[in-house]
C-alpha cells in the first residue's frame, strides 16, 4: 500500500519571501505554495487544504488558509491559487475564512525572535463538506474532524525577514 504524500515543489523546509504576507512591516508576494499529493485512499470524495501557524502568539495559532471540497480528481493546486481574484482553483472549490475575518491565503508574519512552524495539511474527505465561504476556521476544522479518512502533511518554518 503507498503513503498518502503531500509534495511542493516551492517548500523546501524554509518559506520563501512569496510565502510572506505583504503588510504589517512585512514585503512578501501573499501567494499560496504550489502544493501536490499523490496515493489517495480508496472512497476519497473530495479534499482539504490547510495552513497553520503553530507558533503564532495568539494561545490558539494561526489560520493562514483553508480550502475544502477540492474535487477528488484534483492532486495539485498551483502557486497563488489561494488568491481568490485570479479563480485558480477548481469549480466547486471552496475557500472560507482565515484568521484575518477573509477568505483566501493570508501570508506568513512570524513575529520576531521565534521561528514558526506552519504546518501544511491535505485531507483526504470521505465527503463533501455543507459550509460556505463564511465558515470560520474552526468550524470548518471540527466538520474536517469527522470527514476525514487520511492527511499528509508538510512543516514549512518562517522567521521575521
């Protein structure tokens, strides 16, 4: 049996500065990283994808991305598809809010002194899931707790630039 994966061709260990957010002192180019997976498991339906800082100094992380009901033919999303003005995703795809109140991909901001860990996660769905755009970031998390059947995942670090 192979190992569901989740592969980047931009995430060697370390964000690059177009990971960064571009605001709050920070010269980053907001896109999200190109991100494949590959060896699903049987009855996926569809997938999620979710970003999350760790380490951010909030007592609960940081919701930088989430993304859910990526089509079960889908294995890759391209770099900059979590900006939802340039409609790279697919049809049906849903992106529901971050931590910021917005849907779509929040850049890094790791605060100074501290390495974060963000950690990046596909989830294989055994279901759609029934929420919107307007889905907070734990509430898409706790449907994506009893939809999903395997996640990979991937740690990306990021520090102040």
């Amino acid at each position: 049996m192979k190992t569901f994966t989740l592969k980047s061709n931009e995430l060697g260990g370390q964000l690059t500065s177009k990971h960064y957010l571009n605001g709050m002192g920070y010269t980053g180019e907001n896109l999200s990283p190109q991100l494949s997976w590959e060896n699903a498991p049987e009855g996926t339906q569809a997938f999620a994808v979710t970003v999350y800082d760790m380490d951010a100094p909030t007592g609960s992380g940081f919701w930088h991305w989430v993304v859910f009901n990526i089509p079960a033919d889908v294995c890759e999303l391209e770099s900059g598809a979590g900006d939802p003005a340039k409609n790279l995703l697919p049809a049906g795809t849903i992106q529901s809010n971050t931590d910021i109140g917005m849907p779509g991909y929040v850049g890094a901001a790791p605060n100074e002194g501290v390495a974060h860990r963000y950690l990046v996660t596909v989830h294989a769905l055994k279901n759609r899931l029934d929420l919107d755009n307007n889905a907070t970031a734990a509430y898409v998390n706790f449907n994506l707790h009893f939809s999903t059947i395997a996640r990979a995942s991937l740690v990306a670090y990021g520090q102040k630039m």
